[in-house]
C-alpha cells in the first residue's frame, strides 16, 4: 500500500492545529484537577459562570476518577482561597521586615527595647492584624461546613460525568506501568512529578489512562473522538516547548488562531499515544481556552468580565515570604549544589526564552555525576516548620521541577523572578548569580544568531 511522508508519523502533522467549532462541538473534554481547584480562585460571580459554563458542556464532558479524588484531597486547604491568603502572608512579611528594620536601627541608637520601641512595633503588628482582618471579611470561599457554593455548583454541572473508581488490582497495575515506563526512561506523563513521592508521582498518568480509556469507550461504535484535556499544567511531560511556543515562559503556550486559544501544545508522544489507542486527535487547553470554547461553540453565555478575571488569574502561589523561607531552608540544609541549580533555572526562566536549564548544565553547576539522591532534597523544605507555618496558600510542589523528557529542571516565569529578587538581597545567593548569567547571556546570542541564519537563508 502506497504512504506518504505522515503514515506511520501522524504526530508529526500537528494534527491539533486543525480546530474548528464543528470539531471542538465534536470532541471530548477532559478536566484535569488544577481546573476545579482554579475555581476557589475567582470571585464568586465569575465561579458560578464558571460553572454554568462546565453544565453546558455536560455532555462532552469527562472527569477522570483520579481528579475528583486529588480535587477531594487539596479542597479544604485551598477552599479559603489562595489569593487572599498570598496577600495575608505579604502582610505579615511585610510587618516583620519592618519590625526587623526597626529594631535594627534601635541598636544602632543602643535605645532597643525602649518603650518607644516596643510600642513603634506594636502599633505596626496592631495595623497588619487590622488588614489580615478586612482581608478576611472581604474574602470569599471561606466555608466552615461540609459544603460550599463551588462544590453544590460541581455536582449538579458534571452530573454523571465522573468516571468509575478504579479497583485495587487496576490501581495497582496503572502504578506498575508507570514505574516500568519511568525504568525504561519511557516519556511519561507524571515524569516531571517524581519529587513527589511514589504515591503522588503517578498521579499523571493514572489520568491519563483513564482519559485513554473513556475515549476508546466512546469511541467503540463510531467514529474515533476527538480529546482535548482542560488542564492548567505547564511542565514538560505533557507541554511542547517547540514551535515557538514555550511550555514555561508563556503559561498557556499561546495559540492564537484555535477554537478555545490561547491553546497548550501536547507533546508530540502523547498526540502518537493516543491516535494509536483510540485514532483520533489529541489536544491541551488552559483555564481560559476552555471558557472561550463553553462560550462560543456551547453558547454558555459568559460575560467579559469573567474571561477577563479568569485570564488574569494566574499560579502565583508563591509569595515572595515563601520563596525566601524555601531558600533559606535549603541553605539550613546545607542543600548548596540544589541551590545553585534552583537559581541557575531561575536565571534562565525568568528570560521568557527558556524553561529552565538542561541536566547537563546543573550537574556542572552541583559538581556531581549524576542525580541520585539530589531532587529530593527540593521536597524536604515544605515540611519544615518555618515553611509550614508560613504556608497558607496550600503549596505542596517545590518551585523547581525536573522533567525526565526534556532531561531538564523547570521553572515558572513568576516564580523564577521571585527567586532572583530573593537571591540579589542576599550576598551569599548572589555570588550564584553570575555563571548562569553569563551561561544565559550565551544561549540567547547563539539562538539569536540561529535565527539571523534561517532569515537569510529564506531571503536567499
């Protein structure tokens, strides 16, 4: 039989670049956990259109079991909303700074610990409680009880769209593949999450397959349909970050032209996975593409404001405070090749033309031969006391990730820029500024020229 150039390489017709309404109308949506959670981020008016527009979609809709037992697991930590708890905890930074400022200069007068000193710093502990305190009352999604608008607002918008439990002998053989996946160094969704633990890291992939699996359910009698997973995930074991859309830097992978844009661009392995299994087109949306889609193909009737504030909302979890205590804790640790390479991946995210820095560049930078032993330790910091009692805002993922894929660590562009401004105050953080600077600096005149390259060449 005759075959052209994409028949045995059908990812490589980046067939998810084809996304018209009658497709999108067509396809199935799948909701990955961070979607549900991003709900307690909005105000309460853009949640419940949220909602509306998920009842809209009902009938393509599929929830894997695996989100609806994570979402179950984080709700009541992010339940109180994590914006105004990020903003609580800039508060109670910023007091302390100021507190620590004061009493610094009260030293230098040798009038530390005068009345005048003491109350000075009550009266500035006095005005943050009084803030934290109007934060609190003008906050939403603070519920004491078993339920809240959000959940009540999920369970009559999925309906029974949630897919079945898994048995043991079923979630014990999705966790044996996804070991022998990682033994292979097989690329794998959940690759990028093995800091977390072995009863986390596979938390990716079981999603996946039970995406695999419901698609081929429903694509058994007819023609095979179309998947397209609503997920605000970025790292790159689902994400490309070629084609000039970068996984780290640009958050949603923009692309303009699609149905439900700004659009992720699945890896190249997963859209090949899942023609092969079930034969259709696999695709990534973020928080806002799949608003856009309720909104234009579903006719869920979404107001502007609500896109504005669901595109607004982003994952800065982080807080400055936050990220100085993790650095801190890794210092305390005496973590110091792990913290060379968290401020070397900083370096390079915080451009916007990378996502971090190659395995390479941080076993140079740790002086080791290879990772044994070393990502772990990027874990340990968000169980110390320090870091748990300033953690309001639910964080459960260090700030540096690993992707086995790629063979790179990984880095949000917000977080990486709180990392730098944590590193350039502090003078032993500093000092690891420089060779990834100058690394960076190298990179980005190489691509540069690259480019200029691949101008005249086209000209010629």
């Amino acid at each position: 039989m005759a075959a052209n150039i994409y028949t045995d390489f059908f990812e490589q017709s980046d067939p998810d670049l084809h996304n018209d309404v009658d497709t999108a109308r067509a396809a199935l949506y799948a909701i990955d956990t961070n979607i549900l959670i991003d709900l307690y981020r909005y105000n309460e008016d853009t949640a419940l259109q949220y909602l509306k527009a998920l009842g809209a979609m009902r009938g393509n809709i599929f929830v894997p079991h695996q989100t609806i037992k994570e979402f179950w697991a984080v709700r009541d930590q992010v339940r109180r909303g994590t914006d105004h708890e990020a903003s609580k905890g800039e508060v109670r930074s910023a007091a302390r700074s100021l507190n620590k400022a004061v009493e610094k200069w009260g030293r230098r007068s040798t009038i530390n610990g005068s009345p005048e000193i003491i109350a000075l710093k009550s009266e500035v502990e006095s005005i943050a409680d009084r803030i934290i305190s109007y934060i609190d009352e003008n906050s939403t999604h603070q519920v004491n009880g078993e339920t809240d608008f959000i959940v009540s607002g999920l369970y009559e918008a999925l309906g029974d769209q949630v897919g079945e439990a898994p048995t043991e002998q079923e979630l014990t053989k999705l966790r044996s593949e996804f070991e022998a996946r990682i033994k292979k160094n097989q690329e794998t969704p959940g690759s990028a999450d093995l800091d977390k633990g072995a009863e986390r890291a596979p938390g990716d992939y079981i999603i996946w397959q039970q995406c695999l699996a419901e698609a081929a359910r429903r694509s058994a009698n007819g023609e095979p349909v179309d998947l397209t997973i609503a997920t605000s995930e970025t790292k790159g074991d689902w994400v490309r970050s070629d084609n000039g859309i970068n996984a780290g830097s640009m958050g949603d992978g923009q692309v303009s032209s699609l149905i439900g844009s700004p659009q992720k661009r699945a890896r190249r392995y997963l859209v090949r996975e899942y023609h092969d299994r079930v034969g259709g087109t696999l695709r990534l949306v973020g928080r806002e593409g799949l608003l856009e889609i309720a909104d234009k193909v579903f006719e869920a009737a979404v107001s502007d404001e609500a896109k504005q504030q669901v595109q607004e909302t982003t994952d800065e979890i982080w807080t400055y405070s936050l990220v100085e205590t993790y650095m801190a804790d890794l210092r305390s640790m005496r973590s110091l090749p792990q913290l060379r390479v968290l401020i070397a991946t900083a370096v390079s995210a915080a451009t916007g033309r990378f996502i971090g820095i190659f395995k390479s560049s941080a076993l140079e930078l740790a002086n080791r031969e290879d990772l044994r032993g070393f990502i772990g330790a990027y874990q340990t910091p968000l169980r110390r006391r320090s870091f748990v009692e300033l953690n309001e805002n639910g964080i459960t993922d260090p700030p540096i990730s690993y992707s086995r894929g790629d063979e790179s660590f990984v880095m949000d562009q917000y977080v990486a820029q709180l990392v730098i401004e944590v590193a350039e105050s502090n003078p032993v953080y500093a000092a690891m500024l420089d060779q990834p600077r100058s690394w960076v600096k190298n990179w980005i005149a190489e691509q540069d020229k690259g480019s200029e390259i691949s101008r005249n060449d086209e000209m010629e």
